[in-house]
C-alpha cells in the first residue's frame, strides 16, 4: 500500500497541475502575444486583472457599473486599449453608427468574448477559432452543398480586397488564407459578411446583396464581374 | 500486506491525545484555557479585520465635490441643419473661449458656441491638408490649435477657422529609429516647443515650433520607473512649467522638470482610491490640483501637487459614492478658468465647476 503512495500523489499532482492550466493556465499563451503589455516591474497579468477588490469572477479592474448597463461587463476592458490609445486597432468594433454583430452585455461568453479570447493570439485578431472558418459555424450551422461554398479557392479574385475596417475602409470583399487568420486566396464567411461594420438590415454584409436601382448584385459583382 | 481494516488516523491521533493528557494531569486545564484565549482572539481578530478589509479605500469611496454644470451627449446642430452627432469624441480644446470638441470617429473638429450649438466644422472641407485619421488629442497655445493626427503620423497646427498654419510630419527621416510615431497626447509649453505621446515607440517627443525634434525622452520600449514610458498618454504642463504625462499602461503619472528630466511620479495599477486602472489623459487648474481621466474606472480622480489623493469626480448623486458613474469612458480633459470639461468617448461632454 505505501508503495503506491508517492506515485499515486504525483499523479494526482499532476492532473490537479493540468486542471488548473485549463482553467488558469494560458498566461504562458499571452506572453509575447500582441496582449503581453508588461513593463519591468509592472506584469502582463496586471493590465487586466487585480488579485483584490476586482470586478466578476475573473478579477477585473472595474469601477461601479455605469446607469446604462449596456457597457458593462469584458466590453469596457477591451475598450480601455482597443480606443485609439494603447492601439489603434479594433475601434470601429466600438463604433456604435456602425452595424455590429449583436451581443448580450455583460454576459459571459456573450459580448466581445463570444468570438474573442484575449488569451488565445493562435488564430489572429485574437478569435477563439481562426476566422471564418469554424468561427462563425460554431453558432451558424454547417454551410450546406446548397450554400455559396466556402473554405474553397476563389476562381477569380475580388474586384475591392481592400476591405480594412481599421482604415475606415468598409466595402469590399476580402479573401482569406485556409486558417482564416489573413489575407489568402480562399473563399470565407468574411469575405462577404463582417461582424463589425457591415451594412445595416443586410446579414453583416460588407456590400449591398441587392441594389433597388439596379439588376445587378453589387456584392456578387465583386467576385462575379 | 497487513490483513484486516487498517487502523484510522482519527483512532491513533485520539490515542495519543489521550495519553498526552493523562501525563499532563491537571495542567491539562491550563491547555482548555489556553485554547480558549486563542479562540477568543481569533474572534477579535476576525470581526476587527473583515470590516476593515470590506472598507478598503475603494474608488468609490471619496467624492471630490465638483457641481455638474452641463452635459451634452450630443452637440446642438447647425441652424437649419439636420441634426449633428460627434463618434467617439477624444479631447476638446478651449481657444479665446470657443471650444473646440476633437470629433475622432467623423475625423473633424466641432466648434461649439456657448450653447452646446455646432458653430463650424472643421474637416478638409476648411482646408484639404486638415484630412484627419482618428485625431487623439488637441490642445492651444492661446493662439492656434494643436492636433495630434494619430493615424496621418503628424501633428497639425491650425487657426481658430481652421486653416492649416503647420502641418508636421512626424515620420519625417528625423523620427526616431525610423517607426513613424503615433501621437495620442500632447501639449504646447510656454517656450513653444511641442510635447507629444508617441504610443509607438513609447516616447514622450519634443519637438521645436518649426517640427525638429529636440528630445525623446524614453527608452523607445515599454518600461517603467525612471527608465521610460509603458504607453504615455495625455500630456500637461503646470504653471511652472513641469510636465505631468499620463502612463497609461504603468497605472501613474510621471513628473518631468520643464527640460524633461524625471521628478516623480504617483499612481499604480489598481482600483483603488489613488490607483489607475486605465489613466488616459491629465489637466492642472489655478490652484495645482491635477485630474486625472481613467477610462476603466469611469472617474476622473484628483490629486493634490505633489501627487497626493484628494478625491474623485463622476458619480450621478454627487454626494454618494455608490451611485452609479456619469461617464462609460471619460477621456479628454480640459481646465478652463473654474471650469473642467471631460469628454467621454460615449456620452460627450460634461462641464464641472471645480474652483470655488
């Protein structure tokens, strides 16, 4: 019996070690990512969280919640950076004259985070998938063999790639590399729909489906000349 | 292998408590005692401490009085005009009494009268070389307006209407190591030269009024203490010319002499009175009191000249800290006169008197 004692320990150790790299783990993952805002002295972990008189269950630093209760929640954490200070990147995901994809703020797993996760910079932008991919069909379903097919090469290129919302470019669409992380020369959920910026009453699109004055799709135009 | 039950621990411990007391005899009356007493004082502990640790000097715990005076979630429009909104509005600047809201989002300037109306827009349509990329900050030197063209890498130089008088390229051959700044702070000392955040190479840049670049003072890398800069922000020069820079992802605000060497510095990351958890912009009025914008805590907190914490301003009862906050994410800060304007990037302007 006392033989199988100190292994029986270490192998409890270890599956209690691996549990918490689950749940607690992904620091070594923000490290050296675009999110490692440490200075000396001043650790990467700080930025966004704080061991004592922190706000919700991940310990974020929070002041009294705002009379609105609609910016509540990851969305003023991510704001604080994403605002045109700390980066110029992903402010017009804040920019409320613009069409965004819905969320449910302050809810968990359902505000920036349903689609980010500011520990995992794999799949770029810092999504939870690699975009367009698998992303969007982790909640939209399997596009079928009757939908426009995607995840395929793109027979001819766009006429407007240079859809870059950062830039305050909006139309256009875009092709994507397989991971979805970047630009490629694959078809994507993202090449014609953008989860932040895209037309209003239009399924996100980044170009009009249909034009009123017109008999030509301008959004099929663009890759179907 | 032993056959049958295994003895428990609870029964040998038990044992041996047992025997332990009957070898102590009757001192083991003094042991009961002495248990007593610890418990006793674990109760005192306990009740002293946790009422104390649930009173931590939290943010919301001091109001810095400051009577609202006015707060335009959206200017008034043009006379006759359709109506008018700024989008995410990052700073305003006050020139001979005008003031003039930095519209980031619609990259233009609002000239506002003294009524909250949209007097004049200022965009390219003024003058074709004012084409703003997400402007970050504006200031004045009494005379012309400062703005900090983030996305463009240069900072403009304009009259009261708008008209550009300089336009400075920051990314000119003479910028450091050649990484085109991002300006997203900045102040005009009394001498002329320029002050700028440069986010990118985590600099504060001084440049001369003809745009040379005299001095950057950092280690062009995030750092802290005396070295450099995490992220500097907002920028402000106090009466005798020492500069106050926000920064920003170190949770202080650093103190530079008038030619830039390090004095001192308050604030540390945190949610606490007296912590930043995302300072963003700085204003010194008459008296030396310095404000401090934190787009995270949504309060604008107070502190004395040399750094020391004396309250905070944004709550909508402003007598009670618990009250929710006025401002999402309060931003640019202004003091004019006994006035300090805060722009919120979300709910626009609002106007404290914080001078009696």
């Amino acid at each position: 019996m006392r033989r199988i004692v100190p292994p029986l320990a270490v192998a409890v150790a270890m599956l209690l070690a691996l549990g918490a790299y689950g749940a607690f783990g992904q620091q070594g993952h923000v490290i050296g990512s675009k999110h490692d805002l440490a200075s000396p002295g001043v650790a990467a972990c700080e930025q966004c969280h704080i061991p004592h008189d922190a706000y919700g269950d991940y310990l974020w630093a929070r002041g009294p919640n705002p009379a609105g209760e609609t910016y509540v929640g990851v969305r003023p954490l991510c704001y604080s950076c994403h605002d045109g200070t700390v980066t110029e990147e992903g402010r017009y995901a804040f920019d409320e004259t613009l069409s965004q994809h819905p969320t449910v703020p302050g809810e968990p797993s359902k505000d920036c985070d349903m689609c980010h996760n500011a520990h995992t910079p794999e799949y770029g932008n810092f999504l939870l998938f690699p975009s367009g991919a698998n992303l969007c069909r982790s909640c939209h379903g399997k596009a079928g063999p009757t939908d426009h097919p995607v995840d395929v090469d793109a027979a001819v290129a766009p006429l407007d790639s240079q859809w870059n919302p950062s830039t305050g470019d909006l139309s256009g669409t875009r092709l994507w590399d397989a991971a979805g992380a970047g630009p490629g020369n694959q078809v994507k959920c993202l090449s014609c729909h953008s989860a932040h910026g895209g037309l209003e009453g239009s399924d996100l699109s980044t170009m009009p489906y249909r034009d009123p004055t017109s008999t030509i799709s301008p959004l099929c135009q663009n890759c179907h000349p | 292998m032993k056959q049958g039950p295994m003895p428990l621990w609870g029964s040998r411990f038990r044992r041996w408590i047992g025997e332990r007391m009957q070898a102590l005899g009757r001192q083991r009356w003094l042991l009961v005692a002495l248990g007593l007493v610890a418990l006793l004082g674990l109760v005192v502990y306990l009740v002293a401490f946790f009422p104390q640790r649930a009173s931590n000097p939290r943010v919301t715990t001091s109001v810095f009085q400051a009577a609202l005076m006015e707060h335009l979630q959206a200017p008034q429009p043009l006379d006759g005009q359709p109506p008018i909104t700024w989008n995410q509005p990052a700073g305003m600047a006050v020139l001979h009494g005008t003031r003039f809201v930095l519209d980031t989002g619609n990259d233009r300037i609002l000239e506002l009268d003294d009524a909250g109306a949209v007097r004049a827009i200022i965009d390219r349509t003024i003058d074709e070389r004012v084409a703003l990329q997400g402007p970050m900050a504006i200031a004045s030197d009494g005379e012309y307006l400062y703005v900090a063209n983030s996305g463009a890498h240069q900072i403009l130089v304009l009259t009261p209407a708008g008209q550009v008088v300089k336009a400075i390229d920051l990314a000119n051959p003479e910028a450091p190591d050649g990484v085109p700044p991002r300006p997203i702070g900045l102040a005009v000392a009394a001498n002329g030269d320029i002050l700028v955040s440069d986010a990118a190479s985590h600099r504060v840049l001084r440049y001369d009024p003809d745009g040379r670049l005299l001095q950057a003072i950092g280690a062009g890398k995030r750092e802290s203490g005396t070295k450099g800069f995490n992220t500097p922000g907002g920028i402000a020069i106090d009466a005798a010319g020492n500069i106050y820079v926000v920064d920003i992802l170190n949770g202080r605000v650093v103190q530079l002499s008038p030619d830039g060497a390090f004095l001192g510095q308050f604030g540390e990351l945190g949610d606490t009175a007296g912590t930043f958890s995302r300072p963003k912009e700085v204003a010194i009025d008459a008296t030396g009191k310095v404000y401090v914008s934190d787009g995270l805590l949504a309060a604008v907190q107070v502190f004395g000249p040399q750094g020391e914490y004396l309250g905070f301003i944004g709550r909508e009862e402003p007598g009670d800290s618990d009250s929710g906050s006025l401002f999402r994410a309060p931003a640019g800060l202004k003091v004019a006169g006994d006035t300090l304007y805060v722009v919120d990037r979300f709910l626009g302007l609002f106007a404290f008197q914080v001078l009696p």
